[in-house]
C-alpha cells in the first residue's frame, strides 16, 4: 500500500537532475533510433512522428535542460525536412540561459531557424545587445558564441541595430573579441554598407594591431568585400603592400595575393609594383600554396602582357613542376592556371606540348577533361597525328591503374579500370574536330588520314546519346566536299560506305542531312546514279522530316547527272527511273511537314511533264530533262561562305512580295479554261483510245520483275536491252559472275581488278584517270570482308578553298542566329525554381564616394533631394496634361496657364525650426 505522500514520478526526476541523471531521450539515443527503424520508410516515419511529439512536450516544460535537449534533436531533425521555426520562441529562451552549453544550443537552433521569421529577432536585439557587452567580468566564450550566432541571423535592420555595439568591440583588450568581432562586421557590411562608409577608418585601423591573428581577420574580410566591391579598397594599395613585404605568416600572404588579385583587376597601375615582388616572393619561398597563388595572382590579376614571355615562362615553369606531382589536385589546378595563360597567348603554351600530351593519359579524368582544353593551343602539322591517336584511343582501349599492395617479397598488385565518362567523350569529339578544322584546316595535311577520322568518330558516336554531333560530322564532310576539290573522290566514297550502313541510319541520324546533301550537290562524280538513287529511296523510312526535305532536291540532282551523263541510248532506263521517282514523290506529297509536302510536288510535276515528253519522243532526252532540268543546279558554281552570311545580306527593296500575279478575276477566268480544256481532252481520249492503239507496243509500266523475267526472250525488251549493254559496256556483268556478285553486301566495291564484276546496285565513281576506274575501300569474298592493299604515296600540300568574303550591310530585319538545321528549333528560357546559395549584399551597387560623412547628414541630403525629385516629377506631369489639352483643341490663341506649386515640408526643416528653438532657448541668447 502505498502513501498517500510518495513522491510522484516527476518530482523523482526533477530531484535526480542535479546529480546528472536525465530521463529523456539525448541526441545520441534519437540517431541510435533513427538507424534502428530505417528498415522500411513507413517504418522511419512511424519514429519521427513519435520523436517529434516527444519534442513538443520536452519543448513545454518550464525546465530549461529538458528545453535544451528538446531544441538539440530538433535541429538535428532539421536535416531531414522537418520544420523549427514554430518552436522560435522556445528558442529564445534557451539563449538567454546563463550557462554557456545552453546558449550554445540556443544560438545553434537561431542560427537554423530565425532567418525564415524576422518578427523574432526584434525580440532578440536586446538580448544580443546584452551577450555582446564585456566589461571584463562576463566570460569572453559568451561573447565568442553571440558573435558566432550573430553572423548567421544577420538582417539589414538587425545590422544598422548592432554595428555600433560591434565596433566598440573592436576596442576591446582581448584579442579572441576583436578578431571575432572583425569576422561578424563581414556580414553586417554587406547588409548595411553604410556602416563601413561611416567607420571605414576605425576598421582599417585594425590593419596595424599587434595581434597577428586579428589582422589575419582584417585581411580576410577585406579580401572578401573587394570580391564584391573592390573600389573602396584601392585606397588602401600601399599599407597592404607593406604587410605582404614585411611578413612572414604564409597565410596572410595567401590572402593578400588573392586580394591583390581582385584589386589590379579595377586598377592597372598595380602591375608595375606588385609584379616584381609577387615574381620575387616566388622565387624565395618554398612553399607550394604561396606559389601557386602567386601564379594565380599575375593570371588572375590582367598582370601579363601577350609579348611578356619572360614572366610566362616563370610561371609555366613552375606550373610545370606541379603537373609532375602526385598530387591530383595540384595537377588539376595546374591545368586550369595554364588554360588562362594560353588564352592570354597560345604561343606561351606551344613549348609544353609533350607535357599536355601527356596529360591526355592521365588517371584523373577531370585532368584529362582539362588538359583536353589545352590542346588547341599546342596543335600543329607535327604533333596533329600523335594527339588524335591519343584521344582516339581512349574510345576503344580499356585504361587501367595498377595498385600495388603488400611487402616487397610478397607484392599483390590489383587492377581497377578507368571508366570514361559520357561527357568526356563528347568533349573529345568536340575538341578533335575543332583542332583539325581550325584556321581553315592549316593543321592537316593528309586529308585522307583525316577522312578515315571522320569515318571513325561517326562509327563512334553511334554509341553517344548526344545526337548533336552527327550535326558536326555531317558539317565536317560537307565542308570537305566543298573546300578540298582534290579529295573529293575519297570524301564522297565514305559517304557512300555511311549511307549504306544500317547502323547508322539507326543510331545516328543527324549525319544524314549533310551527306545526302553532298551526295545530290556532288552527283557528276557517281557513275550510276540510278543504283545509288534506289538506295537512299531504300533507307526513306529512316529519314526525319528534315533530311527529306533535302532528300527530294539531292534525288532530283543525282537524276539530272545520271540520265544527262548515259553514253549509249537508256531510253527503258530512264523510263522505268522516272516512275519510281513519281511513285516515290506521291507517297512524300501526304507528308505531315509542309516544306516537304510542297517540295516534292513540285518535284512530282515537273517529273510527269518529263514523262509525258519521254514517252512521246523515244529517240531520245527530251528537252525538259536534256536542258531545262540541269540549268536548276548548273548555273552557278558552289563557293565556300562562311556560316551566316546570308543573314548580312540586304533584301532587294525592288522585290515586290505583297502585289499578287493574277487578280481575282483573272484567275477564276483561268480557272474556267482549264475546266474547259480538260473536258475537251477527256472527250478525245474516250473517243479515239482504240483508233491511236499502238498494236506492236506492249506497256509493261505495270508488271512486275518477277513477270518480265518469264517473258520469252525476243518479246522481251528489257532482256533485248540488257543484251545490247552487255555487248556494248565493257564494264558490264557476264552471266557467270552474276551469281557471285549477288552475293555481295557491300554498296561500294571501288577495287579495279573487280568493278568488272560489280553488281548492278554497285556504286561506281567516275575517275578523270583511265587507268583508275573505280576506288576500292573493303572486297569481298565468301561474304567476308577483306582490307584491299593501298600503294604508298608520297602526301602533296592539298589547296583548301577559303571562304568567300562577303560585304557587310546593315539590313534592317533583326539578325537571326545561323541555324544550319531545319529540325532545331528554339527553345524559351523557363524560369526554374533552384535554391539559392548566392550570399545575398547591398555592397556591390553601393557608393563609397562619401566617406567620414555621417549616415544622419547624408539622409537628409537624400531627402532634400528626393523632394526635388517629386517636385520636378509633378511639374513635368502637368506639363504634359497641359500640352495634351492643347493639341486636342487645337487653336492657336491658347489661354496661359499658371501652375503654382507648394513646396512640401521635410524633415529638414523640422529640425532647423527645433535647432532655432533650443539657441532661442539657451542661456546665451537670453544674455
């Protein structure tokens, strides 16, 4: 039986509490917890709800131990997402707490919470006012702990509150309270500027204290601020130069150079001075971070010229030694400080070519990725090869790093690949076609070396999800069509052998665009053209809606060379080719793309015009196709231009766009003819089809080639036709290899002991050489494929074609970005919630013109002229009503207006009348 006066439980507790015997849950206990239910998210969600409400409770209780530990784990709980900021309140109890491991907690939890509620730290100023005063008797760590928490809650109102409080701080006989109060005046400047305006001397004087570390706080906050805003330090150049000559502490040097660094960026007339010591300190310090801020500080700092090679090499030779280190991190930077040189001059950089070469092969990837940006200034006709074969390699070979453990006897050594990230290989390729396209292409001088490359890449980048660069390879083989007229044949040869890979077709498509392009523009070079034109109709069903667009004009053309360039009489031929085009077009004149659907029916008709014509006239061409369809793409020979320059280009005022060529009327007259006309032929064709029947000719437009094959041979005549090329082509299949050359999967088969024996769909080049028919790249036999032996030939200077110079007018339509692809197209830049980790300060737009003047006196010249401002505004305003009034009624006599404005009371003149009051006042003025 218990009695009736037995403590209760919570009188247990509270007297226990004094020896150390606490029964709430500490922090250490809530992430034992946490690690036990984090089996299952429901299970963990179940645990928080339950700390959290434990939390509430602990939080309420008038204790304030239990109220520390509550705001303990609730600032731990914030990492997970949960909210702090109802418990603000309980917050501010703890940090008026007078031990120091609760105030500590309390400003942990402020330093979390109070900057999403500013209505709590109105509550909180005098309690800040109160931590941060030492009169010698408070603990100097409370006040360390107010300063701390104070830099994290800061507010442009709280500033302006506590500044003085600050720099009466700096007075202070401590050292630890004066460098602290240094490092929280950086964050009240940067919300209340006016506070350094106002005490920028009582700061800078902290330049000269005797303690080191306070003024290491003072360099650092000023090294910070000029990040922001480095004009009003510039004053300050020749006391900071005689810290950094006189001092021996590395990290204060360190400080200085980068601060230097941000001052000579806004004043030029530093480099004179400082460059000579900064090169001087480098050479007398051992010291790897003085030097490469050093380093660092002459880049960074516009101290270098373009013809300053003395000081380059200074700091290349130093950046050198840190590439040789085993320090990955030395050696990363390193490659970012020789990037900034080379862009100041790339000749600065051209003598460490086998140093960034070797730098390619790096075990860090993130220093492969950076030396890969040094190469464009290394590249030349020697080293182009070496360097391309560095990089191409790294797509196929596996790279692996060897590590060695154990003893000396007993040495076990593992292998761990290096993975090459996707964003890499992208930057190879970017950089590879940069480096050999550059400057015209001045850099290669074997251009068939450099097609097999291209090829290469484009086989490479099947795997690449970045589509883009199909886009660049494409423009790569376009431009060597057009620049270099003598590998032409070679170019237009890998072009073929890429059209014809399914896996392209598949898995790069963007590529196709150009090449097809080349293929129509560059036609005369291929022999059989109707081979190749069943071809590309063949991978039709690959094709965006952007290469058909290109598609239909590159058929038209390759056509036009075809049937104009037949030697003997092909009259079936052309026939048959014709239909296939027109059955082709039809199906392209339904697309869903407007720009195809208008080009191929253009196409479409001129194509049955030239039909009807061929059918009517079987001696030969007709004019349409002999004449007229070559003068579309012969007129004009193609000339290298570089990207854009049709956007320069004027539009001829004379042009008429808007007038339309026929009126109404007329066209609905010509209209009506045309009903007429076609009425009249229908009526014609019903009557006379019978009596104009042809009984000798046999319309085989229709039948299959499976049917033609069982006509007999002398009604046939297709199998008449075909006997008469085999007689008359050299070139021509026997009947016995047939079989052999239909087993043939390759498009292009270029060898000259074999184009003999090329199948029908075979696509042969024609060669100015007699002696060279056609050009091999792969043979095949037994449907395997076989490299073909190449001659070794001495490698001439190729002429590249330079872009054709056109003269700049300003046009009056806007200036459209060059897109050299129809399917891209752009994109508006949405506005994206991201977190903002950007410190946010009022010091970068703020004027420092007037310093030692008071914050009161410059108010009120603000507000003087902000009066005038308004004056000035209202004056203009009923001015303009007044002209308005004026133009509407329009007469001449206009009556004269007379604006009277008063002039408002500001607070200037409030304080001169008190200033007038108090001398009226004063003893003297009774006298």
């Amino acid at each position: 039986m218990t009695s009736l006066y037995a403590p209760g439980t919570e009188d247990i507790r509270q007297r226990l509490r004094p020896f150390g015997f606490f029964f709430e849950k500490s922090l250490k206990d809530l992430i034992k917890g946490i690690r036990s239910h984090n089996e299952t998210p429901e299970k963990l969600d179940q645990f928080f709800k339950q700390v959290l409400s434990e939390c509430r409770e602990e939080v309420n209780s008038p204790d304030l131990n239990s109220k520390t530990n509550a705001v303990l784990k609730l600032t731990y709980l914030e990492m997970y997402g949960f909210d702090m900021a109802w418990c603000n309140f309980h917050i501010l109890e703890v940090m008026s707490s007078n031990k120091l491991q609760q105030k500590r907690v309390g400003y942990l939890g402020a330093s979390q919470s109070f900057y999403k509620d500013s209505d709590i730290l109105m509550l909180a100023t005098n309690l800040l006012k109160k931590d941060l005063k030492y009169d010698g008797n408070n603990d100097v760590v409370k006040v360390g702990i107010a300063l701390s928490g104070l830099s994290t809650i800061i507010t442009p109102s709280l500033a302006r509150d506590i500044a003085d409080d600050l720099f009466t701080m700096l007075n202070s006989t401590r050292p630890y309270i004066r460098k602290k109060a240094i490092t929280a005046l950086f964050k009240v400047f940067l919300q209340y500027p006016e506070a350094l305006r106002d005490n920028f001397d009582k700061f800078v004087s902290k330049l000269d204290d005797d303690d080191i570390s306070v003024v290491s706080a003072a360099v650092s906050v000023i090294c910070e601020l000029s990040k922001k805003n480095p004009q009003p330090f510039i004053q300050l150049s020749p006391l900071l130069y005689e810290i950094l000559v006189s001092i021996d502490n590395n990290w204060i040097i360190i400080r200085l150079l980068k601060l230097f660094t941000n001052l000579s960026q806004v004043e030029p007339k530093l480099r004179a001075k400082l460059l000579p010591k900064i090169l001087e300190l480098m050479d007398s310090t051992v010291a790897t971070s003085v030097i490469y801020e050093s380093v660092n500080c002459i880049v960074k700092g516009n101290m270098f010229e373009e013809d300053d090679f003395e000081t380059a090499m200074t700091c290349l030779e130093r950046l050198h030694t840190f590439c040789d280190s085993q320090d990955p991190n030395l050696r990363y930077i390193s490659c970012i400080l020789f990037y900034k040189i080379g862009k100041i001059n790339t000749d600065f950089i051209s003598r460490f070519d086998q140093l960034i070469i070797r730098l390619l092969s790096d075990v860090d990837v993130s220093i492969r990725s950076k030396a890969i940006e040094l190469v464009e200034g290394i590249v030349n006709e020697d080293n182009l090869k070496p360097i391309i074969q560095t990089l191409m390699k790294q797509f196929v070979d596996e790279d692996v790093v060897i590590l060695q453990a154990g003893n000396v006897v007993y040495e076990r050594s593992k292998r761990i690949p290096i993975i090459i990230p996707e964003h890499y290989k992208i930057k190879m390729v970017n950089v590879i076609i940069s480096i050999c396209s550059g400057d015209n292409y001045s850099s290669v001088n074997d251009f068939e070396w450099y097609n097999a490359v291209i090829i290469d890449l484009a086989m490479l980048c099947q795997e690449i999800s970045d589509k883009t660069l199909g886009y660049k390879i494409g423009e790569q083989l376009r431009n060597l069509m057009i620049k270099v007229p003598s590998m032409r044949e070679v170019t237009i040869t890998n072009i073929i052998k890429l059209i014809s890979e399914e896996s392209i077709n598949r898995q790069l498509p963007t590529i196709m665009r150009e090449c097809i392009w080349c293929l129509g523009e560059f036609s005369a070079l291929v022999e059989n053209g109707d081979d190749l034109i069943k071809v590309m109709i063949g991978n039709t069903g690959y094709y965006s809606h952007s290469v058909q667009e290109v598609l239909i004009l590159a058929l038209l053309k390759i056509f036009s060379n075809w049937c104009n360039n037949v030697q003997e009489d092909k009259g079936i031929e052309v026939e048959l080719m014709l239909k296939e085009l027109i059955k082709f077009f039809e199906n392209l004149s339904f697309s869903s793309t407007f720009e195809v659907q208008e080009r191929s029916v253009e196409v479409l008709e001129f194509l049955k015009l030239s039909l009807e014509a061929l059918e009517e006239d079987s001696d030969g061409l007709p004019m349409l196709l002999s004449e007229v369809l070559p003068s579309f793409f012969n007129v004009y020979e193609l000339a290298p231009i570089a990207r854009g320059t049709q956007s320069k280009l004027e539009i001829d005022e004379a042009i008429d766009l808007e007038t339309p060529f026929l009126t109404k009327e007329e066209c609905d007259e010509l209209l009506n003819d045309q009903k007429i006309d076609s009425m009249g032929s229908d009526l014609i064709s019903d009557t006379s089809m019978d009596e104009q029947g042809d009984p000798e000719y046999i319309d085989y437009s229709d039948t299959s080639y499976e049917e033609k094959e069982k006509l007999n041979d002398h009604d046939n005549p297709f199998e008449i036709e075909r006997k008469k090329e085999r007689m008359t082509n050299p070139y021509y299949l026997d009947e016995e290899d047939e079989g052999n050359a239909e087993k043939s999967k390759d498009l292009l088969v270029l060898s000259e002991d074999d184009s003999s024996k090329t199948k029908p769909e075979t696509i042969r080049l024609n060669r100015q050489d007699n002696d060279l028919k056609s050009l091999s790249l792969f043979t095949v036999e037994n449907g395997e494929e076989k490299k073909s032996k190449k001659k070794k030939k001495k490698k001439k200077r190729v002429q590249v074609l330079s872009d054709q110079p056109v003269v700049e007018i300003t046009s009056k339509k806007k200036e459209v970005s060059p897109n050299p692809h129809g399917n891209e197209t752009s994109t508006t830049s949405t506005k994206i919630d991201k977190i903002n980790l950007k410190m946010r300060s009022k010091l970068e737009n703020f004027d420092f013109s007037n310093f030692g003047t008071s914050s009161n006196s410059v108010k009120e010249s603000q507000q003087g002229g902000d009066l005038k401002e308004d004056d000035d505004k209202e004056l203009n305003r009923s001015e303009g009503k007044l002209n308005e009034h004026g133009n509407k009624n329009d007469f001449s006599d206009a009556e004269e207006v007379i604006v009277i404005k008063k002039k408002k009371k500001g607070k200037k003149s409030k304080s001169k009348i008190k200033q007038k009051s108090k001398k009226e006042n004063s003893p003297e003025s009774k006298e």
